[in-house]
C-alpha cells in the first residue's frame, strides 16, 4: 500500500437501456464503495449507448488519464453485445476466442443445452486479454492491461469484483464522517471553504436537505488519514458553534 499516492479509477457504463431509462444502474455505487476499499477514488462515470465508436473513444480516454478504467455492461450472447469488440478495436488487437473461456462455457453448458454461437460470443476476448472469474453464470469478465470488462448484471458484477478482491494496487483507503446542522448552506458557504483551506489533507461535502419545514444541510469529511479527518472534524464543529449552529453527530 502506498499512502502518499492518490490511485484513479474511471467507469464506463454501457447500454442504450441505461440511457432510456428502461434499466436503473446499480453498479456505479457497488463499484465505488468497493474501489474505496481497495484504496482506489472512482474519479469519473460515463454512460454510453451500444456504439463502437463511442466506447472505443471513451475507453482511450479514460484508461489513460486513471490508473484503472472498468466496464460495465455489452458482454452477452446477443448481437449488441459489442463491448469487446469495441475495446479491441480502441487497443488495435484482434477478438479472439479464449480457450479457457470456451472450456468454462462448455462446462457450465453442459447440461443446459451446450455450446451454441450465441453463447460462444461470451468467450470473446480482445487478444492478450485474461479472464476474470465468475461463479454466477459462467462467462468470464476480462482483464487487459489497466481495463477491467465486466457484466452489466450487477450480482454477477458483484462476484468478478470478490474474484478481483486484493489483486490492484491502491493506497490508503479513503475514511470519512458526517455532521449535520439546520442551517442553509450559504450562511455556512465561507466556513467550508476556510476549513478546508486549513486542513489540506481532508475535503469537505456540503449536502442540503429540506425537511420538517426547514433547511439544512449535511457535511461529509474525508481524508485518507484519521488524525487529519479528526482535526477538520473538530474545526467545522466549532466555527459552527461560534456561528450560533449546533452540529449534530452522524448527520441528520
């Protein structure tokens, strides 16, 4: 683990049913909360429809500017699936059928129905890719260089994350804790900045609520190290004290 460096990871979120609303992602916050884990930020999200030309200018713009770039979603049996053929065409390499993969499917296929073209797309990798396991339904996500493919199905995502568990490099994870006061967040505006000025190692969240007729607002601190999340938390509950407002533990 290396604390000083700060580790990035972008995301890219592919499917036209995202895009109209037909599906809800839910794999955006497993992703990040299992990234902040690893000691590696989610730095950035794009959603993409099922465009070669989207993704594949996506991908080599995110994998380069990150330390790590997932895919989520395009890596199914079915014609649109086209992730991979995408991703190969953004590194300049052929697809090629994995031969694990091919065993894996066949195994998992056995007694449900075998092997059929459909299914055979899902041992499609770009070449020089490896496979990430999946105990779920058997086709594999896939590892290439700093680009991780995943499934869309976010159980199934769930699993390749388990299986990924501990193999990046990351730094310190990220530790963070919350305050609340009823108060609306321009009356507070100018603390938040100068807190944060003064504590270089944490940021600082402001996120307002309305509720029971009256505004307020909750603020989230983060840093990498407890001592230094310890002093900025100290510091914004006093400035708000002294502000007439009474922060309150664990948010409200």
């Amino acid at each position: 683990m290396t604390a000083s460096r700060i580790w990035t990871a972008a995301l890219i979120v592919i499917g036209d049913e995202i895009l109209s609303g037909r599906t809800q992602d839910k794999n955006i916050a497993q992703i990040a909360t299992w990234l902040q884990v690893q000691g590696i930020r989610l730095a950035e999200v794009r959603v993409i429809a099922d465009d070669m030309d989207a993704i594949a200018e996506a991908v080599n713009i995110l994998r380069t500017r990150n330390d790590y770039l997932f895919t989520t979603g395009g890596i199914g049996p079915t014609h649109d699936d086209i992730t991979v053929d995408a991703i190969a065409a953004a590194l300049g390499v052929e697809v090629v059928i994995h031969p694990e993969a091919r065993a894996t499917l066949e195994r998992y296929y056995e007694t449900k129905g075998g092997i059929n073209e459909g299914r055979l797309r899902m041992a499609r990798v770009p070449d020089g890719g490896e496979l990430i396991p999946n105990k779920m339904s058997g086709a594999p996500g896939i590892k290439l260089g700093n680009i991780f493919i995943m499934a869309g199905v976010p159980h199934i995502t769930a699993g390749m994350l388990d299986a990924l568990t501990g193999t990046l490099e990351g730094g310190a994870p990220l530790i963070a804790e919350q305050i609340g006061c009823w108060t609306a967040e321009s009356e507070v505006a100018e603390l938040l900045r100068e807190t944060e000025k003064a504590h270089e190692d944490c940021q600082i969240g402001s996120y307002p609520f309305f509720r029971e007729g009256r505004t307020g607002a909750n603020f989230v601190v983060r840093s990498t190290e407890q001592a230094s999340l310890d002093a900025c938390m100290e510091a914004l509950k006093k400035g708000l004290r002294e502000l007439g407002f009474a922060p309150v533990d664990g948010g409200i």
